[in-house]
C-alpha cells in the first residue's frame, strides 16, 4: 500500500493531464451556428472550447481527426488544425503522437466561471492592459487632471448646503434622464461655451463619456453592422462597438483630422461613426471645415449618426474654442457626449448626452435596464457649483496652469529631446502627442520609459492594426513644471542610450 500510494503521488500529476483510456471515444460534434461572419477559425475555436467547459465534451474525450472534422463541417483541414493547436496551447486539448487528441482529464470542475473572467480580462484593450496606478502619478501619466488644485473647500461648502437642505424627492429615485436644473445649466454652458444647439429635454445625465458609448452602440448598432471609428483612436469606443459585435472600420486621421474620403471608400453604407472633433484623441488634431461638412453629409445621406466626443476641448490655449460639429447638424444626426469627470475629478463620474429627439425616448427606455439613474445629491451639487460660477472659474484657473505647463513639457522636449521625440505644436487639452524621430517603434519607447519609471502611453495601444504613426501620448496636466523637466531628462536618458545601443551593435 505504501508502494502504491508512493506511485501515485509521483505520477498523479502527470496522470491528470493524460487522456483517460476508458472513456476515450471518437465522436460527431454537434456545434452552434456560424454567426455574424466570424472567421471559421475563430468560431470552431470557440464553439470546441465552450462545449468543453459545459462539459458536453467530458475529459478525455477523444476528439475527430482533423481531416474527419474538417469533412463534417466543410471547412479545411488547416482551419481545424489552428483551432486544436490554439486549445493545446490554452491547455484544454492534449495531444500524442499515435493516440490522437483528447480534452484534457485535468479542467477543474468551476473551469467555465474562471475562464469566462479570464477571458473578460484578456480582451480588455490594449490600451489600458498593464497600465500602472501608483500613487502620486509620475510623469508623464496622460489621463489625469491635476486634483491637487481642485477647490476641494469650495466644493465641501456647496455640498454641504445642498445636503442640509436635501428634499425627499432629491433622496428618491428621480428622472432617467437625470436632475433637470442639472440639465438646464447644461444645456446654457454648453450652448455659450461649445455652439451646441440644444435645450434641457434632449440632455441625459450618464457617469460619462464611456456609458454613453454603451448605450448608444446597443441602440444603434446590431451585431455585424459596420461603424467608423478613427484611426488611431480611442479604445474606450473600440470597446464598445467590439461588445457589441459590430464591424469596426478604421478610418485615418491626418492632419485634418478623420479622412472622411477614405472613410467612404472603405465603408459608405456603415450605421454610425465615432469621432474626436475638437481635439481627436490621441494626435490632437481638428477637424477641419470641410471635413466636418463632408461627414454631416455622408451621416444624411447614409441615414447614420455621429458620437461626437467633446474630448479635451475645454482646454485651448491661446485660441478661440472650437464650435462643436453637433452645432453644424441640421438633420439631427449628431449625438454629442461630454464629461466633467477630467474638468473636475474623475471619481466625480458624471457626464452627459445631447441626443436628438428621435433618440430620447429609445435610449432612456435602455438606460432604465442597466442603472435606472444618475444619482440625485451628486448631481445637485454640480449643478449649484455650476450655476453659482465655480465652474466657470476653475476652467478659466486651469487653462492658465495648464497652459505653462504644456509649454515647459514643449521648451523641456527640445533641449533635451531634439532629434529623438518631437512634442506636438498643438496648444490644448491635458495630453500632448510626441512623435519619435529616432526609428524607435511605439512599443519600444513605452517600454524603455517603464524602465526609467517614466508613465507614457504608445500610440501602438490606440492604432487598430499595425501601428500608422509612431509616437507617444505624454500628460502634462497633473505635473509642476519642476517634475516636467526632470521627467524629460530621465526619458531621454532611457531613448538615447537605446539608441546608442543600437549604434554600436
């Protein structure tokens, strides 16, 4: 017995990840359709793996030869042969020469719950995959405002005298839309400060720009129905759409911002389109003119709607703000979505959608299957502190202070980065584009600045396939002009001794 258990305890590992010869079994696979022209590989794939952690394929089943499945399905034998060796390498499949391929005798039985997370974790975008979150923020880290100068007693005092006088409806569950006096200021500021022509009814209060973007891809786009979307671009809004099931078409961005052309050629008959007007996200750039004309069309002709992203564009330093393209629409086309989540602070989350009237009735009917509501007290302090100005100045104080810090990042990159990183001309926003000069890629450069303990963002994370610009997106917003200064020094100690490096080799 000592023996045996000796055995067993040696070879029990091994034995777990072998296939288990008395239930090994040839098989027809009963798999679910082909939906939404998804590539045959990648359907066979899933469709294989779900019926393994259902357990419609039990460990150690032994599976089809490739050429038999491949016949039974009509498909080639290298579609199937992919879709195994992926499983193999994701451990569900076990494969030996002369005994064929078997499911694994060793998935634990909560097997289908943990890699339904994993799997959600996985496909999060690039963009935010291994993002650090120390704290403070180091230099040069691209989505934050700086919170050590919000007028936090300012806040606490409208907030308290909110409070005290509180009503029970203001505690209850109020409107799907939101809190109206919330609505009215925003529709006056966004009126005289962006050129939006809207009233109170068609503004709807969200946690901000990324739950409209949800709501609004469920409502408008159905499983394969094409949707613009710049590029590079945003990957909150590739989120979306990629939950969605939609078919993104990257559009390019240049120096005028969406190529609309190009977007005609590649996709006339798409549903919607997501754009970055004032200040696209993440080049910087505007739209201009008679692009913004040429896509207003096109969404007409179409029958289409525009997200417009009002990103960044409180902040223009030096220029007049630019009109929102929602001013231009005169076919209630355009959808515009802004937040107060980076004008203020981000754990604020409290954003809003002006949305044309043929929408309203629809999408508050979909937001009252998901949160029901903003919340009422949040929602009337905003309001007070919009209504009472401080709003208004806390803008007017940062754009100030935003503004000598861009042009210290500017001054900084030119000493100490000249020939190697290129900051944008492009005075606005909280974030400037950088553009490598150095024959660096995206990727390469992110990853020497991690090492130095520099925070910067590739533009490999925003670009929707092989990367058409390489560069870095770099904060200067939550940073004094000292911690500026000293983080360009560090990051061009990490580029140019990598590209000495290459030099010698």
């Amino acid at each position: 017995m000592l023996y045996r258990a000796s055995i067993d305890k040696f070879f029990g590992p091994i034995r777990r990840c072998l296939p288990l010869a008395k239930s090994a079994r040839t098989l027809d696979l009963a798999l679910g359709p082909r939906l939404n022209k998804l590539p045959l590989t990648r359907w066979l794939y899933e469709e294989l793996r779900r019926a393994i952690l259902e357990r419609r394929l039990q460990p150690g089943t032994q599976l089809p030869p490739t050429r038999d499945l491949a016949g039974q399905f009509r498909v080639s034998r290298g579609v199937v042969v992919t879709a195994f060796d992926q499983l193999r390498a994701e451990g569900y499949l076990i494969a030996r020469a002369g005994a064929g391929t078997h499911v694994c005798a060793s998935l634990p039985v909560n097997t289908s719950v943990q890699v339904n997370r994993v799997r959600r974790i996985q496909n999060l975008p690039a963009a935010i995959r291994g993002l650090p979150r120390s704290r403070p923020p180091r230099p040069f880290r691209a989505y934050e405002p700086e919170l050590r100068e919000f007028p936090t007693d300012v806040w606490a005092r409208v907030a308290s005298r909110r409070l005290r006088r509180a009503s029970p409806s203001l505690l209850a569950t109020g409107h799907p839309a939101g809190y109206e006096p919330l609505r009215r200021e925003i529709a006056a500021y966004l009126g005289s400060s962006r050129g939006v022509n809207c009233s109170a009814d068609c503004v709807v209060i969200l946690s901000g720009v990324q739950q409209a973007l949800d709501l609004f891809s469920r409502l408008l786009l159905k499983p394969g129905q094409a949707v613009w979307l710049e590029n590079p671009g945003y990957f909150g809004a590739a989120t979306a759409f990629r939950n969605q099931g939609a078919n993104i078409i990257p559009v390019p961005v240049d120096e005028h911002g969406l190529d609309v052309a190009a977007g005609l050629c590649l996709g006339r008959g798409a549903r919607a389109a997501y754009v970055t007007p004032a200040h696209q996200f993440p080049l910087g750039v505007s739209l201009s003119l008679d692009r913004r004309l040429a896509l207003l069309a096109w969404a007409h002709e179409a029958r289409a709607f525009i997200l417009e992203d009002d990103y960044d564009s409180e902040y223009r330093f030096g220029a007049h703000p630019i009109a929102a393209l929602q001013g231009l629409d005169t076919h209630e086309s355009v959808i515009f979505l802004g937040s107060f989540n980076k004008v203020l602070f981000p754990s604020l989350r409290l954003g809003f959608a002006v949305v044309p009237p043929v929408l309203l009735d629809p999408v508050l009917a979909l937001r009252l299957g998901s949160d029901v509501g903003p919340p009422g007290p949040d929602q009337a302090i905003l309001c007070d502190f919009i209504a009472e100005g401080h709003l208004g100045r806390h803008i007017r104080r940062m754009r100030n202070l935003y503004a000598a810090r861009l042009e210290a990042l500017q001054e900084a990159a030119h000493k100490y980065l000249a020939g190697v990183l290129e900051i944008s001309s492009i005075r606005a926003g909280l974030s400037t584009a950088a553009i490598l000069h150095n024959g660096m890629t995206s990727a390469e450069a992110e990853s020497l600045a991690a090492a130095s303990g520099i925070e910067v963002l590739g533009f490999h994370r925003f670009s929707l396939g092989k990367s058409t610009v390489e560069g870095l997106l770099m904060g200067f917003a939550s940073f004094t002009e000292r911690e500026i200064q000293h983080g360009v020094r560090t990051l061009a100690k990490a580029l140019e001794s990598a590209a000495h490096r290459r030099v010698s080799t």
